[in-house]
C-alpha cells in the first residue's frame, strides 16, 4: 500500500506522520512503542485504509521526528501535548479514535485520561496503563523480571552497547519477545535505518530515562512509587475500551490487566492466541477486524 506522508508542526517538534485513507474518514491516530516507529502499525493501517482515516507519527525521538535533546523532554506531558497537537489539526472539535502499542499504548493512556472528551473510543495493544503496570511491577515477581531490561536501556552506555555490530542487541531484542517470523531482512533493514537517524538512539532510549516508572530488582524490598499514592480518579478512562492481548507477550504478563476495569468502566478485552508483544505484526488482520466492530459496532 502506499501511504502519503506530512510534517507536522507541534511547536516544539516536527512529527512525521505517516496517512492512509479519505481525508474525510472517521479518524485513527495510532502510536507505536520501542524500538520500532511508525510503519509499526503498516499493516493494520492498510487493513483500515477502506473505512477510516487512518495516522500514525513517528513519535518525538524516533526516526524522522524531531529528536529534542534533554531527558526531561521526554516526561509524559510533552509526549501528550505531541499528540494533542497533532489531534487538533486532524480532528479539530471532532473526537477521534486512539491506539496505542507499548510506549505508544502509555501516551494513549495519559492522553485519555487528560482530554476524555476528544477520544471516541481507547484502543491498546499489548500495552499497559500506568497503575496497573506499576502495581504488577511492585507485587508480581514474574511481572518485575520480565522488565529488568528497563535498567539496561536507562543506563549510561545503552547507547553504546545497542549500536554495536549494526544494532545486534536491538535486533536481538525484537527477536528475543517471539519467534518474530515477521522480521525478514528488509524489515530488518528499514528499522537499522529508523535507528541510525542522528539522535534517535538517545532519543527513543529517553522514554525509558525520563519514565517515573519504579522497577525493583528482583527480591528488592518493594520500593515507593509516586504514582500509587495518586487519586484513582486520575487515572479513569470513560470512553469505550477494547485491549488486545496477544497471550504469548513475554514483556508483559498478565498481572499487567489486573484490576483494569477499575479505570476503564467501558472496558472490553479480547484475548489473541498464538500473538506475541508483537501482535501487531503478527496478526494485523485479527487486529484490524476487532477494531473495526469495537468502533463501528
């Protein structure tokens, strides 16, 4: 499928914004996570192209975006006031429909939480809201080994490390979550040169440095997370909520969903079997058909 590109100015950044669909289309914004970027979502987006209007960024730090330097331009505010920028040029008064996978999945979350009236309905993919993830990250063993990795991508010489023999780790990384059949040399080739844009090695591993995330070590007294003594209401998502679930994510586990209906009082998840954290590669049709019934009906 071919998809035509815009700039958009967000003020502080210049998005690259990938577009499928009638201009005129009901609207999709769809974020993707780490370490991937836009063409995360290509085949689902081409799946969509018949009924909506579908975009998704290259969010701030990744590929041809802008890449601001500063850990601090990377906390969430600046990550949603992005989005939100880009929503108003999109769909100005007219609420949309929002995916997000991974990282991507938490921008949705904060964005939906912020502006409740602009999102029609929440899509995410194996992506986790912030208590939930941070409660599984203090009280699920299995959940807090899964993300050590965390610690290893907020370190001083990530950089270093995962540019090492043409990006061998981060390869290694996508691969190492599933069986990534999906990612064939020339998907392989197209992310190589998403990661050698200049700045976007620091860029995408910001997200995880300015993240407030706690991620205790394994056996580490539970330490305190800032976010766990904030009102539960300012979490709450009203708006329809579907979450795909691709079952084999080893990422994310299934301590993630705990007591996600406490937020999400709209909340319908739809488990898919045989999918890994990279559902959206591995099952865009599966992906694409449950979003179109979720927002259609």
């Amino acid at each position: 499928m071919e998809f035509r590109f815009l700039q958009h100015d967000a003020g502080a950044v210049s998005l690259n914004v990938a577009m499928a669909g009638e201009p005129d289309a009901p609207l999709v914004i769809c974020l993707h996570g780490f370490p991937e970027y836009w063409a995360a979502w290509a085949d689902v987006m081409a799946a969509l192209a018949d009924d909506f209007c579908v975009a998704a960024p290259d969010q701030r730090g990744f590929n041809l975006s802008s890449k601001p330097e500063g850990v601090e331009r990377y906390r969430v505010k600046h990550l949603v006031g992005d989005l939100a920028s880009l929503a108003d040029r999109l769909s100005p008064g007219r609420p949309f429909v929002l995916a997000g996978h991974d990282w991507g999945a938490s921008v949705a979350y904060a964005y939906a939480m912020a502006y409740p009236d602009r999102v029609s309905h929440l899509v995410i993919a194996n992506g986790v809201h912030p208590v939930c993830f941070q409660r599984a990250l203090l009280d699920d063993e299995a959940q807090r080994q899964a993300s050590q990795y965390i610690h290893r991508l907020r370190a001083e010489d990530a950089e270093a490390l995962l540019s090492q023999d043409d990006f061998r780790r981060l390869i290694r990384m996508v691969e190492g979550f599933s069986a990534a059949d999906f990612f064939d040399d020339a998907m392989k080739a197209a992310y190589r040169e998403a990661w050698r844009q200049p700045g976007a090695l620091t860029g995408m591993l910001n997200w995880y440095r300015a993240s407030p995330l706690v991620v205790p070590t394994p056996g580490e007294t539970t330490g305190h997370a800032m976010i766990m003594d904030m009102p539960e209401d300012q979490f709450a998502v009203p708006m329809p909520h579907l979450v795909l679930w691709g079952e084999a994510d080893q990422a994310l586990l299934p301590a993630c969903l705990e007591g996600l209906d406490r937020f999400a009082p709209r909340l319908t998840v739809q488990r898919i079997a045989g999918a890994s954290h990279w559902v959206l590669h591995e099952k865009p049709d599966t992906v694409a058909d449950a979003m179109r019934r979720f927002i259609l009906g």
